[in-house]
C-alpha cells in the first residue's frame, strides 16, 4: 500500500463507537504518509470556511478545506475547465 494514488481515505469512529473502540483498525501503515506529493483536503461547514481557509494557509499549502456539502474534487477551476472543454472533431476522425 502507497500514498501514491489519486486518493487515500482515512476513516474515523465517533462518540460511543470511539470510546469503545471495538471496530477501530490501528494498523501500522506500510509507508511514510508523509513522502511523494500529497495533499489534505477536509470538510468544513460553510460558515467557517473563510477563517479556517486562512488559519489552515499560514500553516501548509497541502491541507485545504472545502464546503461541507461539496464532492470531494470539484472545485470552482474544475468546474470550469468542464465547461470549456472541446475537441476537434476533424483532428480527431483524420487516419
């Protein structure tokens, strides 16, 4: 197992399921999660989004927030390279 995907997910156990403890997997990892490009992206009520978005960008570049209520990937840039996306047709078909 590497961090070099496109996406490592990490799973959390809450309230009486934290406390117990039961059903949480503490594997060592197989890697340093800390080498290679990698970044951090976490949900964040919108409400909050503008202060944790400054306080999180005076610490790293590679932890963001993003809108709770957002899908994880799509951005504002995305969106928009979406919508500009065109392919040249007569490019494409010539043998």
């Amino acid at each position: 197992m590497t961090c070099d995907g496109p996406r490592t997910r990490v799973y959390c156990l809450y309230d009486e399921d934290a406390i117990d403890g039961s059903d949480a997997k503490e594997d060592s990892l197989g890697y340093d999660p800390l080498e290679g490009d990698w970044a951090v992206s976490l949900p964040c009520p919108k409400d909050d989004l503008a202060w944790v978005e400054r306080a999180l960008s005076a610490k790293s570049k590679r932890i963001t927030v993003r809108d709770m209520s957002s899908t994880v990937g799509e951005s504002q840039s995305s969106a928009t390279k979406a919508q500009t996306f065109t392919i040249d047709i007569e490019a494409f078909l010539r043998p």
